[in-house]
C-alpha cells in the first residue's frame, strides 16, 4: 500500500470565479486516482490544507509524526512547491528509517485542468514510491530529486538540480 498526506499547497487550491482568488474546499486527490484509473492499493489522508509559505515547524512535525507512525513504507505527501525543499529537509533530519517517502506538488491548481501540472506529478510521485529506494525525495517535472540537491528555481518556475543553473 501507498500512503498518500495531502497537506495543501497550489495542488488541492480551488479558484473562486467570481472573486479570482484562490482557496481551499477539500483534497482533489480522490477525483484524481479515479481519473487516472490507478488500480494501485493506496490510502489517502488530508493532514492539513495549507499554502506552504503558511507552514509552521508544528505543521511539519505532524508531517513528519505521521511519516513514522504509517504502516506503508511507501509515501507520498502533496504540497505547496514554495516550501517543499524545507519541509524535504525536517523529514530527512528525523531520520525515518526504511520508508520511501516524497514530496510533489504543482505550480498550477488541479482544478484548472489540464493546464495544471499536478496530475502528472502526481503520477510521477507514484510510479516513483514504487521504484526508488528508502529515503526523502522531491518529485516534480517528472524527475525525482534527493531532498538535499534539490530546489526551486523561481525563475523558471522549475525543480532543479542544485548544480544546475
């Protein structure tokens, strides 16, 4: 089984048609594996609905007491792209043991549709719990990242190495 947090960020924001501005009902997740079709054996739990640049060092260590008390060695938690490398990294130094465990998320909402990068994110997250080995992990752009060689360069808006330029 995967373990799926979702914890917020741009991935699960809703937009307000009226007012334009962006804001939190519930996880899209749910609507996304049916709309994947993912036959895989996952359970999905909501942690909070934050925008990451609100994210307190209480925030991540529920994050991080949730990664230690799953029963899955295989985990996912979506969120928001400004603070992932920083939330990465407090997981890393609490040193969980024998779990896969990565952080996505998306620069678009999921419900813009297909302009959104969160479905193929997600997607990535997935295939990628399932093939890397135990440790703490960035996916996003459809690459995978060791959480201490990794940012986000917010020039382009992409993840990159941290040799990259």
């Amino acid at each position: 089984m995967i373990q799926i947090f979702g914890t917020g960020g741009t991935f699960d924001k809703d937009y307000n048609f009226i007012t334009g501005e962006l804001y939190f009902k519930d996880t899209h997740l749910a609507k996304m594996f049916e709309r994947g079709r993912s036959t895989l054996d996952i359970d999905v739990k909501t942690l909070m609905m934050l925008d990451s640049l609100e994210m307190t060092d209480a925030d991540r260590q529920i994050i991080i007491h949730n990664c230690r008390k799953a029963s899955s060695d295989q985990i996912i938690i979506t969120h928001g792209t400004d603070t992932m490398v920083q939330t990465a990294t407090a997981i890393a130094h609490a040193k969980i043991e024998g779990k896969t465990i990565i952080l996505t998320g998306a620069m678009v909402p999921y419900a813009f549709g297909t302009s959104s990068d969160g479905f193929f994110n997600l997607g990535s997250a997935l295939a990628f719990a399932q093939t890397l080995e135990a440790g703490v992990y960035v996916v996003m752009n459809g690459r995978s990242f060791n959480w201490d060689n990794v940012r986000k360069n917010r020039r382009t808006g992409y993840f990159e190495d941290l040799s990259e330029e």
